[in-house]
C-alpha cells in the first residue's frame, strides 16, 4: 500500500516544470542570444509525428500504452537475469520510470532507489495521461553536446523543428538515449546507423512500421544538417543589457530567464551594432597614455524608444562591467541639458543674451575656461560652441539649482548635488552613457523626453506576452527651445568644441573632458553626445581605474575619436 499511494512524498511538481532556454531574439525573429542552465527549447506533444513517437516507444518502452507506470513482464525477465549474475545487470524501466528517475531521483543502483522509482511512476500513471508523461519524457532527454529535448536536438543535428522530422530522423535520435555519446551520429557515425536501424527494426516488429518502410528508411544515410552556432560577440553588451533591463523592469533574474524558456523581443539593429564593436578594436580612436582605454557607446532612434546599439566596453563579454550603466562624470556634456536648455525656458534668456566670461565668483564658487581666455561678455550662442566655463556657472545661479534639476528629473536624471558644480558636470556620483543619450534625445525629440529601452517584448515559455513596451513621452521643453539648442549645437560641430573630424551630413553636438586629479593638465574622462535627424548616439572613453599612470590623450581633440567616426 505505501509503494501504491507513496508517490506524492517522491514526486516534486516543481521539477516537472523543465527548465528551459530564453531567447533573445530581433523583431524579425532571428536569435541573437541565448540564456540557459540546460539548452532546451519546449515542445508540445502535439508538435511531435507520431512516428516520432513511436520510435522512442519501440526502444524504450513497446508497451507503454498498456502497463500502469510498471511492466510487470520486463521485471521479472530483469530480476531473473540479476539472480542469475548475482548482481544488477539489467534494467527494466518504463519510460514513466526514466522520467521519474531524470527528474526526481538519483542513478544509483539500489533497490531503494527503485522502489521509489515504481512508487513516483505509478503516482504520475494516476494523476497524468500517457501523452502528458511523453511529452515530459521528450522533452527532458539529453541527446549529447550539451542539448536537452526532442526539439532542441532536431534544430541542432538537422536544423529542422521535432515536427518536420522524417521516419529515419526520429529513429536516429531515439536510438541516442540509450548513450548520447557513444551513439553520437557526430564523433560515431557508424555506431549511429546501426543503433537507428536497430530503432527502426524495433518499429517494425512492434507493427508501427511496415517491412517495406523499414528497409527504405534503413537505406538512408543519416542527413545531418548540423545547425552552426553563429558567433556574434558584438551582441554580448546589448544582451547583457536586456538582461539588466528585464530584472529591472519585469522583475526577471537572471536565474529565472535561465530555466523560464521566455521569448525576448529586442531592439537592437544588429548591423549597427556590428559597425560599433568594430570600431571600438581600432586602437587609434582609443588615445591613452597606456594600454586599456574603455568605451561606452549608445544609439538610440530619435522617433521612439528604441536603443538600436550598446557597446559596454571594448572586449566585452558576459559578466564584465557593462560601462553604458556606469555613472561617470559628464563634463561639459551636462551644460545644454542641466543649465542651457532649463534657461531658454525662461523668455529673459535667448540664444543672443549676453552672459558674463570673466574670472569670477559665484556664490564663493570660483572657476576659469579651460583655455583660460576671456571675453567679458559672450552671447550664450558663443558660451555653447565655445565651452566657456563661467558663464554657465553663472546662468545656473540665475536660473537656480532647484529649477535646473527638475528639468534633469523630468529626463530620468536624478543627482543629489546642490552647487554649482553641476554647471560643468561635477556631480559626485555621476550621470550614465544610457541617461545622457536619453537627455540628447530630448532635443532631438523637439524637447520631448522618452526613456529608451532594449526590450520591445517579452513572451512566456506559453507563447503569452507578458510584456510590451510602451513609449511614454514627457514635455521638457518646448519645441522653440530645442531648436535654438539644435542650431547651437549643429555649430559647435562645425565650428566649435566639436569641429575635430569630418562629416558632411547635419549633426548637433557637444563634446565633454574632465580634468584628471593626478595627473595635471590631463583628461580622465572624455564624451560626446549628438544626433543627427535619425538618430542620437552617446560615447564616452576612459579608463576603468584612473590614476596618475593612466590618462588620456589629446585634451579637446579627442572629439575626432569621439563624434563623426561614429556617426559616420
């Protein structure tokens, strides 16, 4: 009685649930990455020929429509054989059992072991129909080369789903199980024959496959089409993203899309993404005193939400530090979004208003140009193109701190800093790549803000979508507003701070440097944030570790590494 009914103590419903890959693949549907623990991609029983099925059940278990979880008859020739060698020498398991055994227990051979194998197989006899435990089954075998499931090894070995198998296929792969490896139609082709025509006379003595079938399909050869994994390293930052992005925003942790099975939508444009990486392995656009020069790179597309590029660092791969979410000082960058933009929202301020450029102090904030030049008075127009360091200084005190940040809070940036520093960027945590191509977009966007985002939609292992992005706009500033920044920043491309290199297409812009506190008159940190009608891109180098050793080089012209290579 307790071998009868004991089975709900053995089986855990919860391993039942197959742990199953997350793809993340284009709107076009192709897989650009994959996640998992184990490789497999879920199947129904439905999507399975049923002479798929019946080769696995013609080797593995010829009367698994009849027995109860047990052969009775494959137990007793199994124990008659044990007797006779005095040991354990034969198995006879059910496919119920193998299920039970993959699953639930260990491969111990122990009679123990077995009595909760036939307790649990006759539990899930009980509870689940024969088709639900075939599919189980299916779904859980191991075919060797680390694939798990009759589905992901039909698009691995013949690059076909389980559901267009023909007769010689389904044979091929049932007679796997018995050994992945020593049966492995890969490194033993030969052994991999002659288990498949062993499956197929299996079938045809079982009545599932007439003589003449069996002869025709014995006579095939074994048609691999063996699926290449393509490698895409330019893909680990934007998957490394959309990973961040879904446990940030849908709550999904990276141990949950290792075993969900979810379909990922992304908005990556690959072909871009792959112009990027490559030029992020050009040396000569990394200027460092030494080796180890990093980047970040975004794009993202002007009329909507989409980030169609990320670059987390040059060799990135999976695990490292993803620098497009790495706050870091924005330098000048931060001027049009944290002092001019908020400005040109109060009609005292315009493009053409005079603003002080004179060695001064604001508030006991004392700072100089960079250049260390002086005008008395620029127009805000020059102030921009020119970088001047004062005069924004002091339009933040006009304009004032707390109005200034709640035009940052409206584009997503939200800093904890009260001075003037914020003028030239000098915050004390820093801004990302991510939020500065979001705040640049804004202007773009004729001062509209959208947050970008790497994930269009988001599927369950059921083919449910559980998610789907939505654009959500905020007014920031007016159109007006924005377009008297475009007009600046499109000549400060051309003529200003930003001048270095050469593009011939419109393009708005802003260069950034910040001073490096080791090494005198030298740059820690350089950026540039533009958008062209299309299109807004963010790029920062520096070093990870910064010290007196390690430093970039070329001071403003770094912007010829920085703007029109990219963009280009």
């Amino acid at each position: 009685m307790f071998i009868l009914y004991g089975g709900a103590i053995v089986v855990e419903k919860d391993k039942m649930i197959l742990p199953a890959k997350t793809t993340v693949e284009t709107t076009d549907g192709e897989i650009l990455g994959e996640i998992y623990h184990q490789n497999r991609s879920l199947t129904e029983i439905e999507d399975i020929p049923e002479h798929v099925q019946q080769a696995f059940i013609a080797i593995e278990d010829r009367r698994f429509f009849q027995h109860g979880g047990i052969d009775l008859k494959s137990i007793s020739r199994a124990i008659f054989k044990d007797i006779i060698a005095r040991d354990k020498v034969e198995g006879a398991s059910t496919i119920t059992q193998q299920v039970v055994k993959n699953l639930f227990l260990t491969n111990d051979k122990t009679w123990m072991r077995k009595t909760k194998e036939a307790m649990a197989a006759l539990y899930l006899e009980r509870h689940y129909s024969k088709k639900q435990i075939l599919e189980l089954y299916l779904n859980d075998i191991y075919f060797g080369q680390g694939i798990y499931g009759i589905e992901t090894a039909a698009q691995k070995y013949f690059s076909k789903p389980a559901k267009s198998l023909t007769v010689a296929e389904g044979a091929l792969l049932a007679g796997m199980v018995k050994g992945p490896n020593g049966y492995s139609p890969v490194s033993q082709p030969d052994k991999a024959l002659q288990r498949r025509n062993v499956v197929l006379k299996a079938m045809s003595e079982s009545g599932m496959l007439s003589t003449k079938k069996r002869l025709q399909e014995q006579g095939k050869t074994l048609g691999l089409h063996m699926q290449k994994n393509k490698d895409r390293p330019w893909m680990d930052s934007y998957i490394d993203l959309v990973m961040k992005e879904a446990a940030a925003n849908n709550q999904l942790s990276l141990e949950e899309l290792k075993r969900g099975g979810y379909r990922i939508i992304a908005n990556v444009d690959e072909q871009m993404q792959k112009i990027a990486y490559q030029a992020f392995h050009q040396d000569e656009y990394f200027p460092g005193n030494t080796d180890g020069v990093q980047g970040a790179f975004v794009l993202t597309k002007n009329t909507s939400n989409e980030i169609l590029a990320v670059l987390g660092g040059r060799q990135f791969t999976y695990g490292d530090l993803n620098r497009a979410a790495i706050q870091r000082q924005p330098g000048s960058t931060m001027k049009p979004i944290a002092v001019y933009g908020p400005a040109l929202m109060n009609d005292a301020y315009q493009p053409y208003t005079l603003l002080p450029d004179q060695k001064m102090a604001v508030k006991g904030y004392t700072v100089g140009n960079s250049d260390g030049r002086y005008d008395g008075y620029v127009s805000m127009y020059e102030a921009v193109i020119q970088s001047k360091n004062i005069a924004p200084v002091w339009l933040l005190d006009q304009v004032g701190i707390d109005r200034a940040k709640s035009y940052l809070d409206k584009m997503g940036i939200d800093i904890p800093d009260k001075g003037l520093a914020i003028a030239l960027g000098g915050l004390s945590e820093g801004i990302t790549p991510l939020q500065v191509a979001d705040a640049y977009h804004t202007f773009a966007n004729q001062g509209t803000y959208i947050k970008s985002s790497a994930i269009s939609k988001i599927f369950d292992r059921d083919g449910q979508a559980i998610y789907q992005s939505k654009i959500k706009k905020k007014h920031v500033f007016s159109k007006q507003v924005a377009w008297d920044m475009t007009t600046m920043l499109e000549t400060t491309v051309k003529s200003g701070t930003a001048s270095a290199g050469d593009f011939s297409k419109a393009l708005a812009g802003k260069t950034g440097t910040t001073q490096h506190p080791q090494a005198k008159g030298k740059t820690k940190d350089a950026w540039f944030a533009g958008y062209t009608p299309n299109f807004t891109a963010v790029i920062w180098m520096g070093y990870d570790h910064s010290d007196k050793q390690h430093y970039l080089q070329g001071g403003q012209q770094l912007s010829d590494c920085l703007d029109k290579t990219y963009f280009d």
